[in-house]
C-alpha cells in the first residue's frame, strides 16, 4: 500500500503524488492509538484521536475556564443535586440525535469503567428530567464537580449505539473511517457537527515510532504535522523557510513510580535513596533534549500547585540513604518504561543508580503493554505521567486514594487512612485558601513518601508545514484538528 522513498515512508493513504492535497490533513504520531472507544482505555496516545470524534459534556477554555459544549447549562439545585441543560438539535454521527439518555448513559458507563470511575466516584446516580435535563445526585458535596464532565471520563457516546456493539460513534467534528492497525487511523469530516466545522475532509494519523522518520516526512512534505519531535531538531527547523518548530508548555507531569507492596520499593528510605540519585537537569537536557521543566510537585503548575523547591541530585546522601535502607549494593532492579523519551529517561537513571552501587535493568515494551502492566499494577518501578485534568483532585485522589488502586490509577498500591481523610477533606471544602491548605499537606506527604516522584513538567513539541495555520494546543497536551487550517 505504502511506496518506499528515501529514509522514510510515504505515509499517506493516497498516492506520494498527492502530497499537497489540501482536503487531507496528514499527521504523524509516535505510538498508535490503544482503543478508540472512550470507556476501554485511558491514555494520551488514543485520546489525541478521541477528541476528534467525540464532544465532552461541557468544555474548558484557554483560560481554565468551564465553558459549554454538549451541555449548555448548569446549576446547583442543592449542594449534592447538579442539573444540567443538554444542546438540543446535535446529531451523531449515525445520524441520531443527541438526548438526554445519552448524556446519562455516558456518565453511567464512565462511573463502571474500571479506568474511569476514580473521577466518577462522587457520582451517586443521574436522573433523565426531560429530553434535555439531567440530574446528576453527588453523594456528597464536591467542589470540583464540573472537571468531572470536562475531560476524558466525559466524552458522549451515543446510547443506542453503543448498547449495540458500536461505541465509535460521537457528535464530534470528525467520524471515524478506517484503523489500519500498526499504520494508521483515517477520519472524515463530520459536516453535520453542530459547532465549528472542519477545515479539511481528512485527518490520516499515521504510526511513525521513529523521531527521525518523523522529522524527515514533515521535511518532504509527505506530512504536514509530525508530533513529538527533538528539542534538539529546533535550530535546523529555523533555517527551513517552510517549516514551522512548535514548542508549548503543557499541563503534563512525567513521574517515576514505585509498586510500595515489593520489596525493595516497600523501604521508604530506599526510594528516598533512589530520589536523590535521579539527575532531572541531565534527564531535561538529555532524554528530553531540553524540553521541559524540573518537576516540585505532582500536579501542573495552577492546578493545586504547591510552591517547593524540587528535589536535587545529590549521590552523597543517596548513598547515606542507601545505606539506612539495608537495601545492599549490587541490588538488581526493573523499570518499566516505553520507547522515546522515557526509554532515554530511563538510561539516564541508570547511569544514575550504577553510581550508588544499584543495578537497573530497563524493560522496554509497547504501548499497549505498558498500559495493561500499569493498569494491573503488575510491576515494580515504571516511567509514567499524567496529563492536564483542570483540578487537583483528579490528580491526587486518583494517584494516592486507596479506593483506586489498580486501573483506577493509583498503580503505586499506595494505602494510607491519614491521606484517605485528607483527599477527601479536600475535595468538599468549598473555601480556596483552606482547600489549597489541604492540598499543600497532601503535598508535603506525597514529597515526603515518595511512592511517586516528579520529574519535569514537559514542553509538547511538534513540526509542521508552514502552509498549515492554526496549529493550537489547548492546555491538556492535546488539539483539535478541525481548527486547522491547510493552504
């Protein structure tokens, strides 16, 4: 189907001839989408193509701010009771139109996903009032129960659909074609989409695990957007006329974690220890070619940011420390981690731990593995992160909550009564300055316990064509491709 040309593929589904279409937007990727459906898998890599295809319940702007989008309205009708006013006159893309059944259904299907219903867990039950009402019932009252219908856990699937077997039918800008799996996914303009429609018929998202290979298709042209590229590939990008070097601070934290039910991660001084040998300037500089920033806290910069200082290398006392743990020299250990940035992530580190007398053994698998190991918490010490949900709860409470151990996302098997107490205090005090008060002692015990570790918060960087226009993340890493415009 692909033709060979030079270093690279022709990676479009068209002939290499029709490179300058301007109805097909083509884009490349460093890993494939695990799972289309928004209720199997929760990741980045399969959300970049689910915000295509599906609307969330209600939407957040550049500024943080909740805005409407499936539902147009909301209240408070009690402290526990949130009503919400659903769009009338939206269509599928099966050409049935959107009610308040599927608004409902969704929610239900969030609350019993296994990776989902963390965020889901406030949710008591949803009441249909009317063809456009629900009632969502709180079990208790819960400051951010917006961010619950504004993100991952909130896109709409069609009720009847679904039920039937096809849950890869959404109301968003684009519908789905075709997934060729290992090459690409094609999605086709939806022009019946009750917003803003798309500037191209076309988006091809192709599989390109290679920066290079990326780099050089957005060079010849044989793609218009390449995602994730090296920082380092900046300056030769500014001397080409016809590309465009992007570089966006994002709302993402890249961690590494410890399985705290195995022995030698059990030891608290021991993953101190690690802490401490962990050279995050090299990793920055080196394993992410200098995009990004060193990490102080587990959440994003303004989402219940905590102001500290981050943790610095230093292999003098993370050998004292060692020392302490009983933990020998020579000990051999295992770290999960994927291809890319995080493969080179974890060569640093263990060029950092040989130094404290520690073996690391790095155990590198694909995507799709990785996710089901870490889901099952079926490992012992892995590179993750964690992208852009628009309130601290959804970060702690989901990382640290012990109802969440497991795909709920707290794959650290982290259990302790004093931080339970402490995420759900949090949670339900409407008051910001004693909300952040609990949330900076949430933090001074993540810090201090060590069962995750920040790292950087990264910069998201891509290339793309210069005759391609309105290129925009929103602050959760990911974009929308129907703004985007192909001269």
């Amino acid at each position: 189907m692909f033709k060979k040309i030079g270093m690279g593929l022709c990676l479009m589904l068209v002939s290499c001839n029709d490179v300058q279409d301007t109805k097909t937007l083509n884009v490349a990727v460093p890993v494939e989408m695990v799972e289309l459906d928004p209720y199997r898998v929760l990741d980045t890599q399969s959300l970049r193509v689910r915000y295509q295809v599906y609307d969330k319940i209600i939407a957040v702007d550049s500024n943080g701010n909740y805005v409407p989008s499936l539902v147009t309205e909301w209240k408070y009708v009690s402290p526990t009771n949130l009503q919400l006013t659903v769009r009338s006159n939206v269509q599928f893309h099966n050409g049935e139109y959107l009610t308040a059944e599927d608004i409902k259904y969704t929610i239900d299907r969030s609350m019993t996903t296994p990776t989902h219903q963390s965020g889901m867990v406030t949710v008591k039950d949803v009441e249909v009032l009317s063809p456009y009402k629900v009632q969502v019932n709180l079990k208790i009252p819960y400051v951010p129960a917006l961010a619950m219908f504004s993100g991952s856990r909130a896109l709409v699937l069609n009720k009847k659909a679904a039920e039937a077997g096809n849950a890869y039918v959404g109301t968003g800008p684009f519908k789905f074609k075709e997934w060729n799996k290992g090459q690409n996914v094609l999605l086709e303009r939806f022009d019946n989409h009750w917003g803003e429609k798309a500037k191209v018929d076309f988006v091809n998202i192709k599989t390109v695990p290679e920066a290079l290979v990326r780099m050089i298709a957005v060079e010849t042209g044989e793609v218009d957007i390449a995602y994730d590229i090296d920082y380092n590939e900046k300056e030769r990008v500014s001397e080409n006329s016809k590309l465009i070097f992007d570089e966006t601070p994002i709302s993402r934290i890249e961690y590494v974690g410890f399985n705290i039910t195995k022995y030698p991660y059990s030891n608290p001084k021991f993953r101190e220890a690690i802490s401490y040998a962990i050279d995050v300037p090299g990793i920055i500089s080196s394993a992410a070619q200098g995009a990004g920033v060193h990490a102080n806290s587990l959440t994003s910069k303004g989402v219940g940011y905590t102001k500290s200082e981050p943790t610095e290398q230093n292999i003098e006392k993370a050998k004292e420390l060692l020392k302490e743990s009983g933990v020998p020299e020579g000990t051999k250990i295992r770290l999960l981690a994927i291809d890319g940035v995080r493969k080179r992530t974890a060569e640093v580190m263990q060029a950092n731990l040989k130094e404290i007398g520690i073996d690391l053994e790095i155990m590198l698998v694909e995507w799709a593995k990785y996710a089901q190991m870490v889901y099952a918490t079926d490992t012992e010490m892995f590179l993750g992160g964690w992208s852009g949900d628009p309130d601290a709860d959804l970060y702690y409470y989901i990382f640290f909550h012990s109802s969440n151990i497991g795909a709920g996302g707290n794959f650290t098997e982290y259990n302790n009564a004093e931080m339970d107490k402490l995420l759900v205090m949090a949670r339900q005090e409407h008051n910001p300055q004693k909300r952040q008060a609990l949330y900076d002692q949430i933090h001074e015990k993540t810090m201090k316990e060590k069962a995750l570790v920040p790292l950087f918060y990264p910069l998201s960087t891509l290339v793309h064509r210069a005759n391609i226009s309105n290129v925009r993340f929103d602050s959760y890493v990911l974009q929308s491709w129907k703004e985007v415009v192909k001269n």
